[in-house]
C-alpha cells in the first residue's frame, strides 16, 4: 500500500503534463469608423470668424479656445478686442457644414 501511495503523486503530475494546451482564440480589435474633424480654432481662426459676422468690432488681440465640454461639439472662446490684452468677451462656435460658426451673432455683435 505505501509502494501505491508514493506512487500517486508521480502518476498524477505526469498525467497533468501530458494534455495538450488549448488553442488561443483570435481576438478581433474593434475600430471605430474615422469621422473627419475639424481643426481646433485658433486665434487666427476667431479674427477671421468675428471680422465676417461682426465688421464693426475691432479685431482680435488675444484669444483662447477651449471645448465646452467633454464630448461636445461646441468651442467657447474668451478674447480681447483691440488693445485689451484681457479676454473680456466669450463667443460660442459650433461644427456647421465643415466650418465652425459662432452660435450666436447677435449676442457676440453686441458686445
């Protein structure tokens, strides 16, 4: 009986090695579809987009863009006019047909 019991461990270990590995399955990656973006507006980007809409603001000084929120669409952007080197103003773009356009003219044309 202890001859069995010595035995059993080296039976049991050997047949443990001897089962073949399964094969690993393949894993597919999923992509999202690439949506064309547009690019992050600028200070260059709001002079242009103020000077059409509002002619008789003076121009951008300084401006600073930012996204209104995490997965939104809109820009808000703070900017100086004419000599103020502060951002004093808030203008809102959003996408419009492959271009950004303030949300909001009037509002942005009166300040």
């Amino acid at each position: 009986m202890k001859k069995i019991a010595l035995l059993l461990p080296v039976l049991v270990l050997a047949a443990c090695g001897q089962e073949p590995a399964p094969e690993p399955a393949p894993t597919q990656i999923p992509t999202a579809p690439a949506t064309p973006s547009l690019p992050a507006p600028d200070q260059e980007l709001l002079t242009g987009i103020l000077a059409e809409a509002c002619p008789e603001l003076k121009p951008v000084n300084t401006a600073v863009c930012k996204r209104a929120g995490f997965g939104s669409t809109d820009v808000i952007c703070e900017y100086g006019l004419g000599e103020d080197e502060y951002l004093r103003n808030k203008a809102t773009l959003t996408s419009g047909e492959g271009e950004w356009v303030l949300a909001d003219p009037e509002t942005v044309c009166a300040q």
